[in-house]
C-alpha cells in the first residue's frame, strides 16, 4: 500500500501541493518519499527513504516553479527501503517519470527482457520495469503507448506518469488500487485518497477499474477497459479533512485493513465450482490409486460425489459463519455419510473410496508451516499452527466416527 498524489495547474506551485498532499497521505507508506516535477531542463525528480519530513527537509534547499508533478510515500514490497528504491522513478532515458501503488506480478520476466536489449536499471522495484518499458514502446502519445504497456503486465496499479513531451499533463490508469480524480478550477488533482487534495477541490471523480484517464489544468478524459471515452459521475464530497483522511473509518489501522481485504476481494478468483470438480476429481483419483491391480472406476466415482458433496456441505456452514473445526468435521461426517450410504445400498468394493473421500480435508499448509516455524526458531507461531492442524485433524476424526456410529458400520 503506497500513497500517491499528482497536480496539473496554471500556477507554479506544484511541489507545494505534492508535498501537501503527500503529508495527508503518509499513513499510506512511511518507508520513503519522493516527487517528481517538471521544469525548463525536463523532469527532475527528488526523493528520500524514511519519512516524508526527510524529504521536506531536503527539499527546503530548492526553489522550483513548476506547474505539473506526482508524489508518493512508499510502503515497501519489491526493493528494501532506499533512496534509489523510493518512487518517483525514471526510465533510462529520463523521458518518463512514474509512481505506483500495486505489485506487478510479471515484472522479472519484463526485467529480463528489457535488460537482454540493453536497458539499465537503477532500483531493484517492480515499479521501475513499467517506466522502463513505457519508455521503451512510446509512439508519441501518452493513452496508446499507456495501453501497450498494459497489455504486458499482470498484477494490481495504480500508475500515474509523466513524460518529458507533455510537460502539462499526467496520464494515470487503475486496478485494483484506489485512485480518485480532483477537478479544480484550472487545476487538476490525481490522488489515492481524497484526503491529500480536499483542501483544494471537494469535485471528485471515482475511477473503475481499468479506466485511464488523461489529465492536464483544464481538462480530464476518462477511457474505460474498452478503451471507449467515458463521463464519470462527478462526486461533492461534504467530510470535513479528518472524516475524508479516515474515509468514516474510527482509525486509520481499520481504514487500511479494510482497503486490504476489499482489493483482495476484488481480485479474480478461479470459478468455485470448478474448483470442487477438480478437488473432488482428486479424491477420486485417490481411491482409484489405493485400489492398485483391483482399482475400479466404481470407487472413483464414489469417492468423488463424496468429496464433492463434503465441500458443499462445508461451504453451507461457512456463509452461516459456523466455526471453522465445526465446518471441518461437518465436511467429514458429510462425506462419510454418503460413502456409507452407497455401503448400506449392498456395495461390496467402498474401502478405498472411503478413505480417500476425506483426504482433502487433512491440513498440509498449517502442519507443513507449523513444522517449518519449528525449525527456523519461531516457537510461538509454530506451536499455534501446529495446535491449528491438531484440531482440524480431531475434528475431522470426529466426524468420521459420527458418521460411522449413525450408520451402523461396525469397525473391525
């Protein structure tokens, strides 16, 4: 989670405002700070790890009139906390300056490519790779070589750059990470949080994600995903600054959680049915394997429906927010009840299916976790996920032995 600003105005008061901003949104990050403005010479861009008190500090030094830049306080993912690692970043030829919030999930593999063509890197961040290649495939103009640059990368942004050829403006893309637009009077904002430009506009626009927008003093046009241009409802925000920087929130600490889970929430996920089919699909298979020369497709079968019909039965306990060792050793007393249904119905050949049926069920991650928490020191958590597992396994024993007592199945 990083913080970021931008500013397009016809005063030449842009490193006032980006620093400004920047202080509204330093909750986002605290590991560095940086802008990025433009000047007579091109671009320059001055940034310091720490706090953004560093970077004032710094920038006391300077008297720089500028109508357009970007800011950004970093919290660090790629790259440990360093002046070189802190955004703004350059490409190589300096023609392009950009800031980022997101990862970008594919950016060794473009790392690898651009440097196979010779191109010089001066940080160790994913962020860095998308100035390099915006520089690298731009045609002239800011939206077409913004949406070559897209097609390349996978993974969650917010991007706001700016380039050396059009000094008054600021292209900017989202997904998946908070972006907003501020509509000033010959001025215009970019922000991640409406906290860092309400002293100066209180017109704001939500971006969706996969919009791109083009932004200079006067004018602001939005593209959605199909890159068709688009007229965003326009919001009067009526919070005073402390209710916007914590957006309703209590606390900034719940505000971020929440921000978290709701871009996890927003990522694509894989088909949930389509996940229980290959589960069930494996446990199957299991049954298959453990029957050797006698394996039949009949305990394929049947351990299948058992899984599959154990996972529904365990995602019903869930969205009624049971607890997650009655869900587990519901899921096992499900699954067993049906393999002991098909016994009850005269089959003969079940042993097999009936005790792959609840192996997905066993808890690898927590056990395999636990045990490498052990070995590396730390006991506390090792200890707690190990208990974790030791749990789920009873629980899923339990319902094992339930569904065994209801159905008269006698153990040997």
């Amino acid at each position: 989670m990083c913080g970021i600003i931008g500013y397009s105005g016809s005063n030449a008061n842009a490193v006032e405002v980006l620093l400004e901003g920047l202080e509204k949104v330093e909750y986002r990050g605290y590991d560095s700070a940086g802008i990025a403005f433009v000047t007579d010479s091109g671009i320059q861009i001055e940034k310091k790890e720490g706090k953004l008190e560093n970077l004032k500090n710094h920038m006391k030094n300077f008297e720089i009139l500028s109508c357009t830049g970007i800011g950004h306080t970093r919290w660090a993912t790629h790259g440990v906390p360093t002046d070189r690692n802190a955004h703004p970043h350059y490409s190589e030829s300096r023609d392009v300056a950009l800031i980022h919030n997101g990862i970008i999930e594919n950016y060794v593999e473009i790392k690898k490519e651009l440097l196979e063509q010779g191109v010089k890197f001066s940080s160790d961040t994913d962020s860095e790779v998308v100035a390099q290649l915006f520089s690298k495939l731009y045609d002239g103009d800011l939206y077409s070589t913004l949406k070559k640059v897209l097609k390349r990368i996978r993974g969650t942004y917010a991007f706001a750059i700016i380039h050396k050829d059009f000094p008054d403006r600021m292209i900017c893309c989202r997904n998946h990470s908070p972006l907003i637009v501020g509509l000033g009077d010959h001025q215009n904002f970019i922000a991640s949080d409406v906290s860092a430009i309400l002293k100066y506009t209180r017109d704001i626009i939500y971006l969706e994600d996969g919009d791109v927008v083009l932004v200079t003093k006067d004018n602001v046009t939005v593209y959605d995903k199909d890159e068709k241009e688009v007229k965003r409802e326009v919001k009067k925000v009526e919070w005073n600054f402390e209710q916007a920087s914590k957006g309703g929130y209590a606390h900034f600490m719940i505000k971020e959680i929440e921000e978290q889970v709701a871009t996890i929430k927003a990522r694509p996920h894989y088909n949930m049915y389509v996940m229980w089919f290959f589960v069930a699909v494996a446990g199957g298979s299991l049954a298959y394997v453990f029957g050797g020369k006698d394996a039949s497709y009949a305990e394929f079968s049947m351990s299948f429906l058992a899984t599959f019909l154990g996972l529904a039965g365990r995602r019903i306990l869930q969205l009624r927010k049971f607890n997650v060792y009655i869900c587990w050793g519901w899921a096992a007393f499900v699954s067993v009840a049906v393999m002991s249904i098909f016994r009850l119905l005269g089959v003969q050949d079940y042993h097999n299916a009936l005790a792959a049926c609840v192996l997905w069920l066993v808890p690898g991650v927590p056990l395999i976790n636990g045990f490498i928490d052990m070995l590396s020191g730390c006991v506390v958590p090792g200890v707690a996920k190990l208990t974790h597992a030791a749990i789920l396994v009873f629980m899923i024993s339990l319902g094992f032995y339930l569904a065994l007592l209801l159905f008269g199945y006698e153990l040997p």
